[in-house]
C-alpha cells in the first residue's frame, strides 16, 4: 500500500491485525483519522479468488457507513 492509496481513504481495511501493525508502522503518520478495520481473515488466499470475495462482500458492508 501506497502513501497516495493512504491518502484518499475514508476506510483502510486490512485482512488480518498482522497488517494493520505492519501498515501503522510503515504509514502510520498518513494515517489522518481514518479507521483501519482488521476484517479477520487468514491471509491464505489467491488473488481474486471467489471464497475471498464472498468473505469481503459479507463482512465489508457492516463498515460502511
């Protein structure tokens, strides 16, 4: 993840409390208020692999004001 990608958010989800300590770490200072959701999700997945988009689609819109 990117400064630029930090910037713009309203939300940062992450997919496990792992990456959230890594992104605060290396970004935590662009970090300006916007929440960072661990969603819970083990990191085992493939790129676009559908199992993953159904987790995200049924756990990301409790976010989401």
């Amino acid at each position: 993840m990117a400064l630029e990608d930090i910037e713009w958010a309203d939300y940062i989800f992450v997919m496990e409390n792992a990456h959230k300590k890594k992104l605060s770490k290396k970004l935590g200072n662009a970090i300006n208020g916007q929440p960072v959701i661990s969603l819970g999700i083990p990191d085992d997945y493939e790129y676009m692999d559908q199992a993953l988009i159904d987790i995200l689609k049924s756990k990301v819109p409790a976010y989401i004001k």
